[in-house]
C-alpha cells in the first residue's frame, strides 16, 4: 500500500499556481527516484492524489507519461506498478553511462578551473559527511551533484544533453548500493580530483572509468 511505503511528511502537497500536470508527474518521478515508492510497488491513483494535494485526473496522466517512459507498467485490469528493473536493463544503461562519464572526466581535466576544482572538493567534503553520517538520501543526491558538476567542467553540451538523458536513471540505479559503495566511492571522487588538478586527461578517463564500473559491479552484486 502506498501508505505504508511513504513516510508522514516525505510527500508535500502540491502548490497552485503552475503547471500542476507537470508538477504532479516531477513529484512522482521524484518519489521513485528515491525509491520512496518501491520498484514493484502498486500505485493507487486516489491514495496518490490523497497525498499530493490534487485531483485523480493529473496522477492518472502523470502514470500514463510515466509509463511511456519506463518508469512505470500499467497492467490490464491490476492497475499501476513501478516497474522493477531487470539486470539487463541496469547493465546497459550503466554501461552507457561509463562512455558519457569517462569522456566528461577527460573534457573536465582539459578545461576545469581552480573554481571548478574548488567545488568538486566541496562536494567530496559533504559527500564524505553524509557517508560518515550514514545519510543515504544525502549521499546520493550529493553524488549525483558531483557527477553532474563534473559533466559541467567538461563544458560540452551535447555531451551533457545525453547524460541528462540517463542521470535519474542512474540514480535509481545508485540509491539501492550507495551504502555499500560508502566511502569507497569518496576516495575514488578524490582520485578524479587529483586527475582533474593536474590536467591529466589521460588518467581522469582511466579513474572515472573505474569508479563507473565498480558501481555497475556493485549493482549486479547487490544484496536481493
């Protein structure tokens, strides 16, 4: 039941004005994300629109969007679920994300500044906190930002157009292993900062390389 999988307070209700299709459709995306709603879950439309504030005709098009795009399955007389993911799935679009991040690590080495190198440290550091805090939500959201920051260093839009394409995905993918990945990760994000200072494109790619697959590794070899 949806009830039981989301905690008091982790759903707010949705403010007017705007574009509330919109809003509903980013609010659910979010919540299974973050896995708030669980791969597998069933999704009932009046307790969705219970607990965003809205009507059920904007959660029955955001599902409907949503299950265009893969986050969802609609199932003939059973109703919505959030899809579960297979291991091919995983394993092709990590696979894709190893190419996109790899090349950005390198553009990142030719191009980065100090201020851009300032972040990424920034972000090491909180990132480091929120493993030693044992903050998974903080975790994940500030790998996704170092990532992302690091695809902005590398000052290439098509290329960052396409990582926009995979990062929800790839964090949906992330939250399940972030524990386990842990400080391991952290000490890889230092790696690629040392690369990235000293303007060695060629060990930048080798190290993100790395860090993308030990992930992809982790992932398959995720507790059930």
């Amino acid at each position: 039941m949806l009830s039981a999988g989301l905690p008091q307070g982790t759903v707010p209700r949705l403010e007017r004005p705007g574009p509330l299709r919109e809003r509903v459709y980013e609010a659910l995306l979010e919540l299974i994300t973050t896995r708030a709603l669980q791969p597998g879950q069933h999704l009932v439309e009046s307790e969705l629109a219970g607990h965003l504030g809205v009507s059920r005709q904007p959660v029955r098009e955001a599902l409907q969007r949503l299950n265009t795009e893969g986050w969802v399955d609609l199932r003939p007389a059973q109703g919505a679920f959030v899809h579960e993911p297979t291991e091919e799935e995983a394993d092709q679009l990590l696979s894709v994300r190893t190419l996109l991040e790899a090349e950005a690590a390198r553009l990142a080495a030719a191009n980065a500044g100090s201020a851009g190198i300032t972040a990424l440290e920034e972000l090491c550091d909180e990132g480091e906190r929120a493993v030693g805090a044992d903050d998974v939500d903080l975790a994940v959201a500030t790998n996704a930002a170092f990532h992302a920051k690091v695809m902005e260093l590398a000052g290439n839009v098509v290329l960052a157009e396409l990582a926009g394409q995979v990062d929800r995905r790839v964090r949906w993918y992330y939250t399940p292993v972030a524990r386990q990945r842990g400080e391991q990760s952290w000490i890889e994000h230092r790696e690629l900062i040392a690369a990235i200072s000293a303007r060695d494109e060629r060990r930048a790619t080798e190290v993100m390389r790395a860090h993308t697959e030990h992930t992809r590794r982790t992932y398959h070899e995720r507790e059930s």
